[in-house]
C-alpha cells in the first residue's frame, strides 16, 4: 500500500477541503394548486401528485 513520503501540510489539507461544498437540492414547482415547492421525480408530499397522478394519500 501507498504511504505518503512527507506529512500533508495544514494549507493543502484545507484547500483541498474546500471543495467539499454542499449543494442547494433543485426544487420543482407541484402542479396542485398550491404549488408547493418539491424535489424533481418524487411525489409531492403535501397534495401525493407525480405527473399529475395521485399516487400517495394526500395530508
């Protein structure tokens, strides 16, 4: 196995880790109309529409 020659310094560490960024997710308008906010190809979880078909209990 691969072992590091000299120590990873404290600088290349963090800009190495920098990049590790979390995303904002997509959200997608709900065709109900309350146009609810949701995340694109799930069901939504307030009305249970996915391609306006109810396909869960609405709340």
């Amino acid at each position: 196995m691969a072992v590091p020659k000299r120590r990873t310094s404290r600088s290349n560490t963090r800009h190495r880790r920098a990049q590790w960024k979390a995303t904002v997710p997509a959200l997608a308008d709900c065709p109900c109309p309350r146009r609810e906010k949701i995340v694109p190809h799930r069901a939504c979880t307030h009305c249970g529409l996915y391609r306006d078909r109810q396909v869960t209990e609405p709340r």
